[in-house]
C-alpha cells in the first residue's frame, strides 16, 4: 500500500513539475517584456 502512495506523490509530483515548467515557459517571454516596459517605458 506504502509503495502505491509514494507512486502516487512521485506522479503528482512530476506533473506539478511539467505544468510549472509550462507556465513559466509561456508567461516568461511575457513577464520579461513587461519587467522592460515597467522599467525603461
């Protein structure tokens, strides 16, 4: 039973990971460009 949760968590763990990588991924590029407009605009 242990081993089929600690599957679970290392799972949930890893798609955590991949969303976060794609958030960033996509809102980077974004966040950037307005950090350049904030400051030098």
């Amino acid at each position: 039973m242990k081993d089929i949760l600690y599957g679970l968590g290392a799972v949930l763990l890893l798609a955590l990971m991949v969303i976060w990588g794609l958030a960033l991924a996509l809102a980077g590029p974004a966040l950037l460009k307005f950090c350049i407009l904030y400051l030098f605009g």
